[in-house]
C-alpha cells in the first residue's frame, strides 16, 4: 500500500509494513518539513511578474521542500519586474496561514489567490507592507484574506496608516493627520494644542484657527472677529460688507453699532416690514428725540378696551389709558 500525503503540509504518512529499513530518511525528511511550515523564513527572488492566467508557483509539493510551506515569506526582485507580480498558493485545498512581505521595487503590488482566479477572492500586498494571510483551502473557490482584518490589542505602539473605525480609548501619543474626513461623536480635550494653539486647559491660549465648524450649539465665552466672513458676509473689518444671516443668536449681550431690519420678528413680533406685528418689548429706549406713532387712534368713549399705559392719538386729543379699560386725554392746541 503506497503512503498518502496530509492535505496541508503535504507530510507524507507511511503506510503500514512499507518502507523497511528506510522509513527514517522519510520520517527525517517529514520533521525537516514540519519544522520549515512552523517557522521557516524564506525570500523568493521574483524574476516574472506572471499573469492572472499565467501565475508564478508558490507550492507545498508532497513529501519534498518548497517555498510554500514557510512559515514567513518575502518577496524581492532584481530590478522592477514593469507589473504587479502574481502567485498562486498549490494545491489549491491546502488550508494555511503565512506571514507576507512584500519587498518588490517599482512600488509593484504582490496579488496572490489560490483557486481559480477571480478578483473577489484574490489579495493584493501593497509594495512595502506586511500582512498574516489566511489561504482558506477552497479549491477551485478558495479565498485569501487577511487574518487581522478586525484586530483587537491592548497596546499598539506603530505608525498607523489607514483607516480606523470604532472605540479609540486610551492615550495617543504622537501626531493624528487626517487626509480625509474624521468624524468624533465625543472629543474631549483635557490639554494639548489645535494648529498651534493651546486648548482643554484651565487657561487656554488665544490663537486663530482657520476653519470652526459645528453642526450643534457651540458655546463661547468670548468671540473677537478682526475679520472674515459670516455666511459670505464680510464682518470685523473696517468695511464690513452688508449681508443676511438666517439666525443670530445671542445668550449674553451683544453690541451691534447698526442693525437695519428690513423684516423679520423679535420675540416673535413682526418688525421692519410694511404691516409691523403687535408686541411687548419689556423696555424701548431711543438715542433720538423723538418717537413716531404713525396711525392715529380714537378711543370710543373712556371706558373703551385699552391696556394700562397704552398711548394714542387723533387730531384733537393725546389719550393715555391709565387702567385697564380706562382712558384719560388732554386736548391739542395750536401755537405760534
């Protein structure tokens, strides 16, 4: 009965009453196999890129030593190879996981698959990176994908390029430079500096800082604009430009040297519009002379509807109502 072979390192397994007097060659030979797919290290020379249809061998051949079978394998050339270099792991059921490096020049990427190829089932190796691959030994269908897709550590001290999701906890020491878009559900900065400025402490820096942006409410003790813009509104230089803003809201006081109102509401009275909303302002106070009532108003008779305070006018009288539902005038006369 001839010897079989395991179907991941290829081990070749002696059958019963065969090789007598020579079994040791085999055995020995099967120890030196072993010992290369636990931690056998090994650099290939990649002399032909290869092609999807025309692929470079990475073998682990029954019984005998080949490259496929180590446990870290990198991947060097003499020269740029003009392509991405392009291996398939054999046989194509052989279940393994292998520690890639990719040292190709000519920023070559390295694709390795295992079945038949498909771009779905394949893995590219950037030029220069490592990575733990999984070839899951599916035959014609089989699928390499890396091992620490979703990596959970305690500690990672490392350059970090790439993308990061989920929980950051802990302290990062170092610079954080995003190209792209980073969103933060919560920040809190408890010391440290943003473009130069420091910010999170008890007594934190003035500084200027090119873009402020936030999509809720923003809370500032104190805000000092010597210029820029509000909504394409030039403001905080000596020319200010005139614009429109479709909310300004204020918790404390602020100083407005000229509001023109065309229209809108304060305290959700209608103001600055040719039909002014009636309203209660708790105080009015004019920097002029005068106070200009445009509509004239005669109460019915003393006892006619009116609010304590409420002043009016017709050509005859001034009337004031001085209770509710009470109104007292004076006459007008003419004067030279």
């Amino acid at each position: 009965m001839p010897s079989t072979y395991t179907t991941n390192l290829g081990i070749e397994k002696i059958a019963t009453g065969e090789q007598s007097g020579t079994w040791g060659g085999t055995t020995n030979t099967n120890f030196d196999l072993i010992d290369s797919a636990i931690d056998g290290v090994i650099s290939i020379n990649v002399s032909s890129a290869g092609s999807s249809g025309s692929p470079n061998s990475l073998p682990i051949t029954d019984g005998a030593v080949s490259n496929g079978r180590n446990k870290f394998i990198e991947f060097s050339d003499g020269g740029d190879l003009g392509a991405n270099a392009y291996f398939q792991l054999t046989p194509n059921n052989a279940e393994k996981v292998v520690h890639i490096r990719n040292s190709l020049s000519g920023s070559r990427s390295l694709i390795l698959f295992q079945g038949t190829y498909n771009a779905s089932n394949d893995f590219e190796v950037p030029a220069g990176k490592d990575v733990v691959l999984k070839f899951d030994g599916g035959g014609a269908s089989a699928t390499v994908t890396q091992v620490f897709a979703d990596l959970l550590a305690t500690n990672v001290t490392a350059p970090l390029t790439g993308n990061v999701t989920g929980n950051l906890t802990g302290n990062v020491t170092g610079n954080i430079t995003s190209s792209g878009a980073s969103s933060f559900t919560n920040a809190t900065i408890t010391g440290g500096s943003v473009n130069g400025t420091q910010v999170g402490t008890s007594t934190p820096a003035a500084g200027a800082f090119t873009t402020l942006s936030a999509t809720g409410t923003a809370t500032l003790s104190t805000v000092d604009i010597a210029a820029g813009e509000i909504d394409g509104t030039n403001i905080g230089a000596n020319t200010p430009a005139t614009g429109a803003f479709s909310t300004l809201s204020s918790t404390g006081t602020a100083t407005l040297a000229t509001v023109d109102i065309n229209a809108g509401a304060i305290d959700g009275t209608n103001i600055g519009a040719s039909t002014p909303g009636t309203g209660v302002f708790s105080a009015l106070t004019t920097s002029g002379d005068s106070v200009t009532i445009q509509t004239t108003q005669t109460p019915a008779s003393a006892s006619a509807t009116g609010t304590a305070g409420e002043i009016a006018w017709d050509a005859d009288y001034i009337y004031v109502c001085v209770a509710s539902n009470t109104w007292k005038r004076v006459a007008i006369d003419t004067w030279s």
